[in-house]
C-alpha cells in the first residue's frame, strides 16, 4: 500500500514573487536580447527568429506556470517578457 504524503502547507507569499520577477525578468531579457545581438552579428537572421520566438514561448509557458502555482506578480513579470521577445520577433520577421 502507498501512502499519500501530505503537501506542505505553505502559501506563496506576495514578496517572494515580487523577489523572484525583480531577479528573473532582467536577467532573462539581457541575456535573451544578448544571444540575439551575436546572432545578428554573426548574420543568422533565421537562428534569431527562431531564438527570439522560442524564448517568447519559453516565457509565456512560464508565466503560465507561476500563475498556476500562485505566483500572479510574477507570472505577470513573464507574460510581460513574453510580449516584449514576441513583439521583437515580430518587428524582426517584418524585415
């Protein structure tokens, strides 16, 4: 027989999310557009649609995740993300 093991009951607080978005969403968009710039550089307009969309992607799944998990500021911090890599790819496949 298995036993269930209850889950911990802890709350997100509000100011771990607030924490989590103030170091997660600038790290990610500087090393996000950084990738992007030496793909640019390096003349790989298809690699940097393709990077530029999966990091929207990548961004939006998670923010869909954190505003599962309970986490609403910083779930709000990644669709934010998400918007600002798909709006640039968009401006990019525009070109």
């Amino acid at each position: 027989m298995s036993r269930r093991v209850p889950a911990p009951a802890s709350d997100p607080s509000p100011t771990a999310g607030c924490c989590l978005a103030a170091l997660l969403v600038p790290v990610e968009i500087v090393c996000g557009y950084l990738i992007a710039a030496i793909l640019v550089m390096s003349g790989r307009p298809t690699a940097l649609l393709v990077w530029l969309g999966l990091m929207g992607l990548a961004a939006l799944g998670s923010a869909v995740l954190l505003f599962r998990r309970g986490y609403p500021v910083t779930g709000a911090a990644q669709a934010v993300t998400a918007g600002l890599f798909l709006v640039f790819t968009a401006m990019v496949w525009a070109r």
